[in-house]
C-alpha cells in the first residue's frame, strides 16, 4: 500500500486510481521518479504523464521554499520593515517624524526661515474601496497570472550509434522533476587518481531523451502561443 502522503498528491490532481500502482515507493522515491519511470507504475496516458510531471515539480518547488523559511527559533520581520536593525526606513516613518519635531499646528521652511507658515488644508482623500473587494480584486490578480513569455528549455538527446562504438559514455543526466540537469565530467587528480566533478544547470523545464516531439510541443511551446498572437 503506498503511503497516505503519496496517495493524497496523486489524488488532489486526479490521479487517484494510480495509488496502488505506487506502494512500497517511499515519499522520497517517489519525488526522484524520472518521465522515463512513469510508464512502470502504469502512467502511459499522456495527460497523466502530464499531470504527474507538474505535481513532481510543484512538490520539489514547495520543498525549496520550506527549506528557506526561518527556523522555529526565529522571527520573521514584520511586512514592510528591513531585517536590518541598524536602518531606519524614513520614506515609511516620515509623517510621524515631522509631527513629533513640528507639532500639528506648525512647520518651519525647509529655506531657513524663521516665520511660521500655516498648515496645508487637507486635501480630499479618494475613497477606499472595502476591504472584501480589495481581497476579492487581489485574489482575481493572483488566479490570472501574467504568462511568461520567454522560457529557457533543455532537452537532452540519447547517445547515437557512432558514440556507442566508440565506447563514449553518457555523462548527463536529466531531472525532469526538478527541472535540471547534472552534467558529470571526468577529471584526473595530480596523484592520477580519477574522479567525477559534478555540474548542475537550472532551467524553465529539463526533458530526457524518452520525450517524444509532440511532449515537448505540449509542454513547452503550445503554452506560448497565445502571447505572441
């Protein structure tokens, strides 16, 4: 039986009939699944392959994020203020300094002179919508997000015929989930001793050599369209 956690991601993006399909797979096997495994746990439709590519992403996306709260000890800074203690913010703060260095009634000439000028009348403030429909208006601009309309996408091709007899051996490897990849490059220590120096390469979307023309056009381009008509 997979665990209730897994069961509970594939089921929240409708892919609840494949729960069984994935028991004995731990929640960190399972986020390390690569495109090219989905079909042996019986994802072989290409919108599920689809729907589980995009939960994967979101997952290792959530992670990221929790690892960069701050930890249970600290604080977090209030909205609007610096983490910096030693500055303070005069742009935010400087209506409450002029008015306890002048007082409300008067306000001396930034020129020097010593003559008391009268207040400014107060102007007319335009009237603020009610807090319900500034939520409700910011919430419409959260759900309709600008689509980017420039992705950097890799795809990596598998090693051809005339690499395979001369013995090459593939040195990159694809993480679709994680939206990356790992290049291994073979190096020599000064005692001789071989070793792999590893180098990652962050992108929009990694696909690996198992995706097909029309998974790439789906994935990567169809979403674009839109923008530049």
């Amino acid at each position: 039986m997979a665990s209730q956690q897994i069961g509970s991601w594939l089921s929240a993006v409708g892919l609840g009939r494949y729960v069984e399909n994935f028991k004995g797979l731990s929640e960190n096997q399972f986020l390390a699944l690569l495109m090219s495994d989905y079909p042996q746990f019986g994802v072989t439709e290409f919108e599920d392959k689809q729907k589980l590519f995009r939960l994967l992403k979101n997952l290792h996306a959530e992670q990221q994020l929790a690892q960069r709260k701050p930890s249970a000890g600290g604080k977090a800074a209030p909205a609007g203020l610096d983490l910096d203690p030693g500055l303070l913010d005069l742009d935010a703060h400087d209506g409450d300094l002029l008015a306890h260095a002048c007082g409300p009634a008067l306000q001396l000439s930034p020129m020097g002179n010593d003559k008391p000028r009268a207040p400014t009348p107060p102007q007319a403030q335009p009237a603020q919508q009610p807090v319900a429909q500034q939520v409700q208006a910011g919430a419409q601009e959260e759900q309709q997000p600008e689509p980017q309309k420039i992705r950097v996408v890799v795809r990596k091709r598998p090693i051809n015929k005339k690499e395979r007899d001369r013995g090459d051996e593939d040195i990159v490897e694809c993480y679709m989930g994680r939206s990356c990849i790992i290049v291994n490059e073979p190096k020599v220590k000064v005692d001789l001793t071989k070793y792999v120096e590893k180098h990652q390469f962050n992108f929009d979307d990694a696909l690996d050599e198992t995706v097909t023309n029309e998974e790439v056009y789906r994935t990567t381009v169809q979403p674009l369209v839109h923008t530049l008509l």
